[in-house]
C-alpha cells in the first residue's frame, strides 16, 4: 500500500504542539522581523508581534489535533483569517503568490532553530522527528496560505471587472425625462445584464420616459447582440419608457438584414443626435438653430 502522507506519531504532534505553546514569545519576536510580517506592519512591531503570537496560537491547536497535513483543520481558520488579510495587502503591493508563498517558508527555520536548542544532545531522534513534523506543518501553512492568497486575487479581479463594467456603461441624462447609454465594445451576457440594470434603475430615479441605447461604438452586431438589444428595450417598456436604437452604421444595418433579425418593433435612429430629437419632439419639444446673430431661428 502506497503511503502519501506524512505519518506523524501522534505523541510527536502533541511535543511540537507543546514547543509552539512554550516558545511562542520567541517565535514572535523573530517572526515580526520576516519580511511577511515587516512589510505589513510597518507602524509599530509591537503590532506585527501580536499577529505573529496569532500565528503561532494557530498552529500550536493544529499541531495538538494531530492534522498536521489537513488544510481544513479548525487551528487553520485563524490562520487564513490572520494571514489572509496580510496576504492581500502584500498583493497589492505587487507580490505574486509564489512570493508570498516563499514568504511564509521562510518562517520555518526562526522556529526549527528554537526548536534544536530546545534538545538534549541524547535526544537526537526525539529532535529530528519533532523538526519533520515541523516541517510538514509549516509546507500545510504554506499551502494555506497559497490557497487565500489566490482567492483574495480571484475575488478582486472579480470587483475590478464589476466596477470596469459600470464604468464601461454609464447613464447618462440628456434632457428631463431622457437618458442615454453610449456603449462601446463587445456586449457579452454579463454586460448586456449590467446594461439592463442600469438603465433600469435610471429610468426609475430620473422617471424617464424616453430612453436611448447608441450602439455607435459597438464594432459588429450579431445575432446574440441583438438578443441582448430586444431584451433591454423590452424591460423598459416594461417600466413605461420608449426605448430608442441609435448609432446604427451601414455596415451593421446590412449584418442585421444578412442574419435576418427582426428590429421592426424597435425605434431606430442613425445618431444619437437624432434619436435626442425624436425623443424631444415626442414630448413636445422644438430646438431651433441658431442665426447667424445668435438669436433663435424663428
């Protein structure tokens, strides 16, 4: 039978549990000067001391359960907490995973110096199964902390893509009772889903009744598009306001006839221009050109 994991007697787990307990002031004291801890906590050591006993706190309850391999122990949940926080702030700071990960190895050796000088010279054996032990312990925090370090990222390119998608579609308000969405791009389902409910919204808060969608900067039109296109003029209609198709080029009115897509119950416009005026004349609104004098044209 193959063996893939460490086996740590259990009497070896509870003497490094009962090492990391006694010497947890001195593994602090050295760790708050490891990169990992100096970097974050650049105010005041005192402070990076505290959350290095943390750390060490942590593994001391692992190491007594016995799990040393388990990323899933209770002691570990501390320690993503702790470490998490310190490990995002370092990504930030532009370190990658793997520099973050060679960060945390680092803090074995603090602590297997501590944990040699600790034993007799008779007790050579004794030592070295409590350094392994060590060893396997601090590559699981090392795991552990890789897995947070990837989430935190995973979970801020997933706020910088939803903040880039409301930048990347704004509401604008032309007129009283007008507003407009000028997109620009490729409209995929989680931005046409954006584009919904921004629009939405905006035509409840500015109580619009008319509402454009100028596609002059969308590069090609297929028939996914305009799927998403009819959706967004459906819904609102839905909360009671027009909605107006502007920015329509030649070559795009000519895909949309290839593919056969249907925009007759759509109001079309060619500019955005065009699709203001008509929302102005259905309300009764007449803009007249300047003279050459700068009065209104009569």
């Amino acid at each position: 039978m193959q063996v893939t994991e460490h086996d740590t007697a259990p009497e070896t787990a509870r003497e490094l549990g009962a090492f990391l307990e006694r010497r947890r002031e001195q593994i602090a004291q050295r760790w708050a000067d490891a990169a990992l801890f100096r970097t974050v906590f650049t105010v005041s050591r005192d402070e990076a001391v505290e959350a290095c006993k943390a750390v060490v706190d942590a593994l001391a309850d692992v190491a007594r359960t016995g799990r040393l391999e388990d990323v899933t122990a209770p002691g570990f949940g501390t320690v993503r907490d702790q470490l998490g926080r310190m490990s995002a702030s370092r990504t930030r700071a532009g370190q990658s995973p793997s520099q973050i990960a060679e960060e945390v190895a680092g803090l074995r050796e603090p602590a297997g110096a501590l944990l040699r000088a600790d034993f007799e010279e008779d007790s050579v054996e004794q030592a070295n199964a409590c350094l392994l032990a060590l060893t396997v312990l601090m590559g699981t925090l090392r795991l552990v902390v890789m897995q947070t370090t990837v989430h935190a990222g995973e979970e801020l390119i997933a706020r910088q893509r939803e903040q880039l998608l409301e930048v990347a579609t704004p509401v604008i308000q032309l007129w009283e009772g007008i507003v407009a969405v000028p997109l620009i791009g490729t409209l995929d389902s989680a931005r046409s889903q954006v584009v919904m409910e921004n629009l939405l919204e905006a035509i409840v808060a500015q109580r619009a009744r008319y509402a454009i969608l100028d596609i002059t900067g969308v590069p090609t039109v297929d028939s996914l598009v305009a799927q998403h296109l009819m959706k967004t003029v459906a819904a609102a209609r839905l909360m009671g306001a027009e909605c107006i198709v502007s920015g329509i080029r030649p070559a795009i009115a000519q895909t949309i006839v290839h593919l056969g897509i249907d925009l007759g119950s759509i109001t079309t416009r060619a500019t955005l221009a065009d699709a203001l005026a008509h929302a102005l004349t259905r309300q009764g609104i007449v803009v007249s050109p300047r003279t050459a004098g700068g009065a209104s044209a009569p």
